[in-house]
C-alpha cells in the first residue's frame, strides 16, 4: 500500500459544515480536476471517467463511513482501476476547521511505473486547493 497525503489546509467552515458539504458525493463535482467527464453522483457515491496519457479510465467511489465532523471514506464501487481508500479528515479548529486527503492506494506496479503515486498526489492536492477556494468564497 502507498499512502499519499495532502499538506493540511485550514478552512473559514465549521467542521459541521464541511462534513455536511463532503459527505454528501453528489456535491464532489466541485472541487475534482476539470478533466472528470460525465460525472454523476448521489449522497453515497458518484461516479466519472477521466483521460490519463489517451486512455479513458472509469472511477466510481462509494462511502464506506461517515463519522460527524471528522471524517467522511470513500473506496472504489463498481468500476475502479485499483483498490484504495480515499479519507478526509476534518478537525475543527476554532470558529473553522482544517482538512486533509489521505489515499492508501494499492497501484498496479505498471501503474506505479507509468506514475500513478505522482498522478494521484496532484489530483489530491489540486482538489483540496479547490475545497479551499469554495470554502474562501462561501460556498461551502
């Protein structure tokens, strides 16, 4: 397993609200990277394909747990290109709260090879700069 983490970020959100805001999956479309295509999402999963190096590539993620104000986990449904489990870990601090993105990913050695750990750790720490941003304009 490889674990990749993101920096944590401090938000102007109640950990309350940030929960409320990530728990729910159909609400993820606004903060993954540009390039999921046909996203669709309900409260407990969301599914979308991406474009790695020319080749489409279905995700579908589904909660495993929700635990109030701390965390929401996410792992692979029905169509995933590797095991792994996706964690947002919530805190509150003060009148706000911070987050990170933990993924234990279990990558295929080619995968590894073709830089899926690089891949993933960019997709993280680009969706977490976009919570940020829509937690700064209030649209969390």
């Amino acid at each position: 397993m490889t674990t990749i983490k993101t920096a944590t970020a401090t938000l102007p959100v109640s950990a309350d609200a940030l929960f409320a805001f990530l728990s729910d999956l159909s609400k993820h479309r606004a903060f993954l990277e540009p390039a999921a295509l046909n996203f669709q999402g309900d409260a407990d999963k969301h599914s979308y394909v991406i474009e790695v190096m020319g080749m489409k590539m279905p995700q579908e993620l589904v909660v495993k747990e929700r635990v109030p104000g701390q965390r929401v986990v996410l792992v692979p449904g029905a169509r995933k290109m590797f095991d792994h489990e996706l964690r947002f870990e919530i805190t509150a601090a003060g009148e706000g709260s911070t987050l990170r993105l933990v993924d234990e990913a279990d990558i295929p050695m080619m995968m590894a090879m073709m830089g899926a750990e690089k891949l993933l750790q960019g997709q993280l720490d680009s969706g977490l700069a976009r919570i940020q941003e829509l937690a700064g304009a209030g649209q969390i």
